[in-house]
C-alpha cells in the first residue's frame, strides 16, 4: 500500500482511519501495517493525530523500531522482574532445608547419646551405715546379740567391723558397720529384722551413714 497525499492530509485521513480499528486490515498486525509504516516520513504527532500515533508506536513496536519511550518501557519490566524477584525468598527453602537437617542431626546425636548412656550399666548406689544396738541390761551376753545381728541375710547387704561400746552402769551397746545397696536394701527392714531378737535387743539406731 503507498500513499501520493501530502504528510498533513494522509495523517488526518490515516487519524480517522484508525479511530475505529486497531490495523490496517485483520485483528493483527500484516504486511499491509508495515507498507503503510514504511510510507510515513515521520512519526505522527500525538495531539494532533492521537489514533494515528497510537497505531504508529504499536507498529513501531512490533517491527522494534521502538521509540525513546517505548525503549523505557522494556527496561522497566526487568526492573519489575528483578523487583519481583527480590520479593521471592529464592535462598529460604535452601535455608529451611539446611535447617531441617542440622535439627535432624542434632535429634539423631542426642538419641544416640541417650542410647549409649542408657546402655552403660550404672554405678550401684552404696551406703555405709553405722548401727548401734542396745541391750536390755548388762546382763545380756553382747557375744550372742553380735552374732545374732551378723547372722542376718539380705542381698544387698554387707557386715563390717563391730565393737562393743559402754554406755553405763556396766551396760554396753552393739556399734556395728555395714554396706547396703541402696536399691535393695532399707534401713527399717534391716533395723525391723533385729529387733526380731527380741530377747537380746532393746532398740536399734543409726548412727551415722554415708553414700559411697
């Protein structure tokens, strides 16, 4: 398509043209829009033909003779991409990961340590314990009451050293040691057990202990 009408009167004709369709022929752009591009010697004015100048940057687009403006535009979109692509949290899942598997790790570590320190055998709690064992008078044979005190049988439990202690009037006390294990064996068993002799044993007390 060419064009024999001055600048002025083609673009007014071309203006009203161009009012009411977006191309020169069709729903896009063809080969008939780059002609008629082509035959303009310069860029429409946009207050004076604003129709013509609509269709003329839209064309000047698409053939990429894109004006200083239209130049603007592209280079704003990266803008926009880069913008929009600093709003994405591109290294946040890499971080959640990374920190999904240190806790991972960390749970793993602790569950071994746990494991490993449940399956060493632990220490037995021991305690020594210092008994002193009264008689009912000083007529008590503390020969018989020593052995009867050290004929008791309990697993957990281990008789030491013993003396015979005076307390008065020709009277004297059992002050015996021994070694229980604390998880199997009470002291109130233990007492309750001497005071079986009764024919022997007035009282049982402790004395002293302590955890070894």
């Amino acid at each position: 398509m060419s064009f024999t009408l001055e600048a002025p009167l083609a673009y007014k004709i071309l203006d009203s043209y161009f009012e009411n369709v977006s191309y020169v022929k069709g729903a896009e752009a063809s080969e008939a829009d780059k002609s008629v591009f082509a035959a303009l010697s310069e860029g429409p004015s946009a207050e004076a033909y604003p129709h013509l100048a609509r269709w003329y940057a839209h064309i000047a687009a698409v053939q990429g003779l894109i004006t200083k403006d239209a130049a603007a535009a592209p280079a704003a979109a990266p803008a926009a991409a880069a913008e929009e692509d600093d709003d994405l949290d591109l290294f946040g899942s890499d971080d959640e990961e990374v920190d999904e598997e240190a806790e991972k790790l960390k749970a793993q570590r602790v569950a071994e340590y746990n494991a490993k320190k449940a399956g060493k055998p632990k220490p037995t709690a021991k305690t020594t314990v210092t008994l002193e064992v009264k008689p009912w008078d000083d007529e008590t044979d503390m020969e018989e009451l020593t052995k009867a005190v050290k004929s008791i049988e309990m697993d957990g439990l281990l008789w030491g050293g013993s003396q015979l202690v005076a307390i008065g009037y020709g009277i004297k006390k059992l002050q015996i040691n021994c070694v229980v294990e604390d998880d199997k064996v009470l002291l109130d068993d233990l007492s309750d057990k001497i005071l079986e002799f009764e024919d022997f044993v007035q009282s049982v007390d402790v004395a002293a202990m302590q955890k070894i």
